[in-house]
C-alpha cells in the first residue's frame, strides 16, 4: 500500500475545509442536482447504476496490506468504455470504501493524480494514516481506480515488461537532427504499439471526459445523490472537469474555493 506524502495534517485540515466551511460537508462545490433527476446529478446518456449490494473483501485489490483497514470494503462498477455506446465494450472499474466511524456525513472521493495513481490503494492508506480524525469518523473515504489504472479492467497496458525495459535502455539525449529523428521513431513506436494492443475505441476513451463520468456512474453506485471531493495534482482537474460537466448553481464563494484548492494541491 502507497504512504501518503509528509502531509496528513495538511491533508486533514483541506479535508476538513472542503466538507466543513463551504456548506456543511460540501457537495462536490455546492453541487445541485439536475431538474428532473430525482436529486442526483447524472451522466447525460449513461445508463443508469443500481446502489451496490455486492460489496466484499478488498484483498483482491490490497493484498496483506488490506489488514491495515479492516473495514474497508470493495466492489466492482461496470461502465461503457464509449458513453455513446452504451451497450458496446464495458469496462470494470475498482471502488474502494472505507465506512466512516461515527455520524455519517456523506461520501469523501479521493483520488491522487498522475494521471495513472490507484485512488483504491491511496483510499486505504488515507483512511489508515487519519484514523480517529474528524475526516474518517464522519466520511466514507471511497477512491475508485480510473479506467485503464491500476486494479480496473482492461488495464492500460502497451508494452510488456522486457520491451519497457529496451526502452529505459535507450537514452535519448542525442538532439542532432539524426538523434531526433530516432526519439520521434521511438515514440511513433509506442503509439503503435499502444493501439495495436488496446485499440482505437479504447483508447479514445480514456482521458479525462470519460473518467469524469465514470465517477458519477460510481456515486449513483454508491447510491448517494452528491459528493464531496478530494484529489491531489491531477485530481484537481478531475474535481474541476466533474463540477463543470454535472454541477449547477455553483456559488461565488464556491468557485473561489475550488480556484484555490485547485492552485494549492
């Protein structure tokens, strides 16, 4: 299981300040669900995601190191690879929830950048490192790997071990118009290489758009109608892309938090 960086108290304490004084345990920025969806915000398009019943063991996913939070519990939530189509590829993502301990708040989304970081793997070693703190007594810290990473399905896989390890090999510092000429060769390569195995309609649907509905698919699995939200480096514009895409309604004060959270993370 990943350490959190040196930074729990300051972790708490961003923590405490998105689910405390922007509205008490701010949804995802003061989210506002649609008209019309039974107060959940939803995925235009997207099949709708029963509550999960089939939570179990985690050990799938954490191996040994899921002793360390006992509670935890894991799960799998099927999503479309291609949100406009719905009933072709799917894809398994990896949800990770750590019940709170004591009055129930809603649920805390973390999620660690990268992009490429397993948010199941940081879920657990947050809720491990701030145990008997105000953030895991009143969330459940839940962390869904994206599509592609880590423990979700297909992974985002374009090279085998030995041929990663030609291209650490390779140093690529020669600039001359010959040298450039093989770093280009080099990365037209992988490109190839990362479509031949994973394929085109795969691979147009991994990036940021598509996770950002993913996570939605995930909260309706959860069965919460909102969301509160933590995410570190890259995770800030994964918050920032969910709150633009399903959030309405968004306070001043809102968008200056996120601003803010956003440039500090």
């Amino acid at each position: 299981m990943p350490s959190l960086r040196p930074l729990s108290s300051a972790l708490l304490s961003v923590g405490l300040m998105l689910g405390g004084q922007l509205a008490a345990a701010l949804p995802l920025a003061a989210a506002t669900p649609e008209p019309g969806t039974g107060g959940q915000t939803s995925s235009p398009g997207a099949p709708a995601v029963a509550p999960q019943g089939n939570w179990g063991s985690c050990g799938q996913f954490l191996g040994d190191d899921g002793s360390a939070v006992p509670t935890a519990q894991c799960t799998t939530v099927t999503v479309p690879v291609d949100y406009d189509n719905p009933v072709g590829g799917q894809a398994k993502l990896a949800v990770i929830r750590i019940p709170a301990t004591g009055q129930r708040i809603g649920s805390l989304f973390v999620n660690p950048g990268g992009p490429g970081g397993s948010a199941v793997e940081f879920a657990a070693a947050m809720a491990d490192q701030l145990k008997d703190t105000e953030m895991t007594r009143h969330f459940d810290v839940v962390g869904f790997d994206p599509r592609g990473v880590a423990h979700s399905t297909p992974a985002l896989r374009c090279r085998t071990d030995a041929e990663f390890d030609a291209y650490r090999k390779d140093p690529m510092v020669d600039y001359s118009p010959a040298g450039v000429a093989h770093i280009e060769q080099v990365y037209k390569q992988l490109a190839q290489e990362c479509l031949d195995r994973m394929g085109n309609g795969f691979l147009a649907n991994v990036g940021t758009a598509s996770v950002t509905r993913d996570m939605d698919m995930v909260r309706q699995a959860l069965g919460d109608d909102q969301i509160n939200y933590l995410g570190y480096s890259y995770g800030t514009e994964l918050g920032t892309a969910y709150v633009e895409r399903f959030v309405s309604g968004l306070s001043t004060r809102s968008c200056r938090a996120r601003r803010l959270m956003k440039g500090r993370l």
